[in-house]
C-alpha cells in the first residue's frame, strides 16, 4: 500500500486497484480507518476524535490531489506525495 502523506504520526496510504467509492487509508498507532474522498468521512474503522478531525482538515486542503491520486492508483501508475498538514 504506497504511502501518499504522513504528518504528525498519521500514514495516510492509498491501495492499487481498489474498490469504490474513491477512498484513502489512515493510520495512527494502532488505529485504522478508511476515509471516503468525496464526503470526508470514515467509511470504515476507528481513530481518536481529534486525529480524525486533523485527517479531515488534510483531506480538504488536498481533495483534488487525492482524486489524482485515486485516478493513478486505478490505472497503477506511481503515486504522488501529497504535502502534509502544516
């Protein structure tokens, strides 16, 4: 699972060929969660209240290159990095 982005002890990674809707991958610590790119929300798994709400925060500056991403991801091309939050 290629990782797109980590901040503040977040990974934020992204499978190839992966199933709709177009979604990312969180980790912290122990906790996972999947995050749907166009409602910004968790469609899957758990995290602490304040690290979803910096998840969310990062996802919104960045939606428009996590789609690129998505797009890359369905054709298996490289992903790109996308910044962190600062």
């Amino acid at each position: 699972m290629p990782e797109i982005c980590r901040f503040l002890g977040i990974i934020i990674s992204m499978y190839y060929n992966e199933h709709a809707p177009p979604h990312f991958h969180a980790k912290y610590g122990e906790s996972r969660a999947s995050f749907s790119i166009d409602e910004l929300k968790i469609i899957e798994g758990a995290m602490p209240k304040r690290i979803i709400s910096l998840i969310l925060e990062w996802a919104f500056e960045h939606r428009t290159e996590l789609l690129e991403d998505w797009s890359l991801a369905q054709k298996h091309e490289e992903l790109k990095k996308i910044n962190p939050l600062v």
